[in-house]
C-alpha cells in the first residue's frame, strides 16, 4: 500500500506553446488536508484535471490511490469525490433525476446521507438544475461528491457561490466531520483563511510551477513577521537579510522572515536601529501573498 494519497514525478501539461503546469512532483500524505494554492492562471486546475484523468498530461506521471491517472480514471472517480470548479450538469434534468443519474456508478452510495444532505443544503428535488443558482449548483456538486462515502476528496474552489454562512457551515462542519475520519482532502480555494484551520499541508504553486510545500505547522514556525518602528522615518532602502518582503510606511516597517530563529533573528532585528521590535504570527493567506508576490 502507498503511503501516498496522490503523487506526481515531473508532471508537466501543454497546450500550444504555452506550459500551463511544468515539472510538478507533489506528494499528498494519505489522512490530510492538503492545500493547493496559488493564483488565477497558476496552473491548479490543469494539474486536477490531469489528477482526475480527465487530461493526459504532456510529460510526467500522476497517481491516485496507487492509480495511474492515464491508464484508470473509472478506477479513481469511483473512488474518489471530486466537486470541479465549473459544474457539468444538465441544465433540463432535475435534482433528484441528476441524484438519480449518478448513483448507480457508486456501489456504496449512502440514500440516508444523500437525503440528510439534500435537506441540509436546501436543494428541492423537483428544481431544474438551470433554474438553481450558481451557490445551489456548488450545493448540489457537494452533494454527489459526499453522498457515496468516497475514501478521498478532491476540491476545486469547492465554496464558489456560496454565501459566507453556507461556506462556514460546510467548511467547520462536513469537512471536518469528514476529516475526522482519516480521509483524505486536496483543496484548491483562494479563500485561504476559510481553510487555514483545517489544512495540514500546503503548497504554493504560480505560472505553473511549484513555489514551496510544507507541513502548515513548520510553515508557521519558520516564518513569521517583524514589526519594526523607529523614531523617524524608516531609513531609506532599508532591508533585512532573509527577509522575504520588507513594506515600509513611515516610521514603521514590516519585514517577513522566511527562516525565523527564536533566539538570533530578534537580536538581529534589534541591531537594525528600530525604537521597538515585536514579533508576529502570520496567517496562512499573510504568507501566500507575501511568498507568491516575491
């Protein structure tokens, strides 16, 4: 058995002349939260596809489950819940016959859980899915991904189109109660601070290429952020060895340290000149800006 929920070695993806995924090797540890994140256009969606089988990739190799990805997608989509960030219904059919339509592909499909949900989310059997909204369509896609008790769940912008209270319910409570089952999840979202508090794993992806990838919790030991004030104004191009983004206005400045040090770094910040220094945590959204903008 792999230790691996999902696993690339070199995963590259072309359309054109254009590399939308180049050279991508991840390795999601099964029973996490791993989050994939990165801008519009950084290549997330591209890299589920091919996860997903539903694109061949350009070079490399990807495996699901111990799956490949080339060779079975039946294999994996069976066994995995897969909510896309643009939803391939059809409009005319209606919820219950969309429900209707995708159970018989998942011998462990739960009718119990399926109903608890659909009352859960609101969604009306008898509606056309064209005549949903886009939050209720998000709504519906969860639905089938969760209803047959998949061993892994694989989410692109899972909460798009939902309002804040119905995101906050899905995140704190379906995916945590799915979390607390061992199982694993890869998230796609930008909505970072909605996750943050679920997601053992990270990666920072942009133009297609991986930019880091940690345990959330040695990311946040590593790296957190100086505040610095001075009696006057911050001296002109100041800069601070291994930082990664310095921010200055005024008398004050922001310095993000990529490898923080309890005991050397604050003696270094205090040799800086500052008035006052403090040290401060970082959320997981502070540190994407700052490493994805460097």
């Amino acid at each position: 058995m792999t230790e691996w929920a999902i696993e690339t070695e070199r995963l590259s993806r072309k359309f054109g002349k254009k590399w939308a995924v180049w050279d991508l090797s991840l390795c999601v540890p099964k029973g996490t939260v791993y989050g994939f994140l990165g801008p519009n256009g950084a290549g997330k969606s591209t890299t589920i596809h091919v996860l997903m089988g539903l694109l061949p990739a350009t070079e490399g190799r990807a495996r699901v489950l111990g799956i490949d990805s080339a060779e079975d997608d039946v294999a994996i989509r069976r066994r995995v819940g897969y909510v896309a960030e643009i939803h391939g219904f059809y409009g005319w059919m209606s919820v219950d016959d969309t429900i209707g339509l995708v159970a018989p592909y998942h011998e462990n499909w739960d009718w119990e859980l399926c109903r608890s949900l659909k009352q859960e989310f609101g969604l009306d059997g008898n509606s056309k899915v064209d005549a949903l909204s886009k939050g209720m369509r998000a709504k519906l896609a969860l639905l089938l991904a969760l209803s047959f008790k998949p061993e892994m769940l694989v989410l692109d912008e899972p909460t798009g189109g939902l309002d804040p209270a119905a995101r906050r319910s899905f995140i704190e409570t379906i995916l945590a109660r799915y979390q607390e089952e061992g199982k694993t999840i890869f998230v796609s979202s930008h909505l970072l601070n909605e996750f943050s508090g679920l997601i053992d794993h990270v990666a920072f992806i942009k133009d297609g290429r991986m930019q880091l990838e940690s345990s959330t919790d040695a990311l946040h030991q590593r790296m957190k952020r100086a505040r610095l004030v001075f009696e006057n104004q911050v001296p002109p191009g100041f800069s601070f060895e291994g930082a990664l983004a310095v921010r200055s206005n005024g008398r004050e400045c922001l310095v993000t340290v990529q490898q923080f040090d309890s005991e050397r770094t604050p003696k270094a910040l205090a040799q800086t000149g500052a008035a006052s220094v403090q040290i401060e945590e970082m959320t997981l959204e502070d540190i994407f800006v700052d490493w994805v903008g460097k």
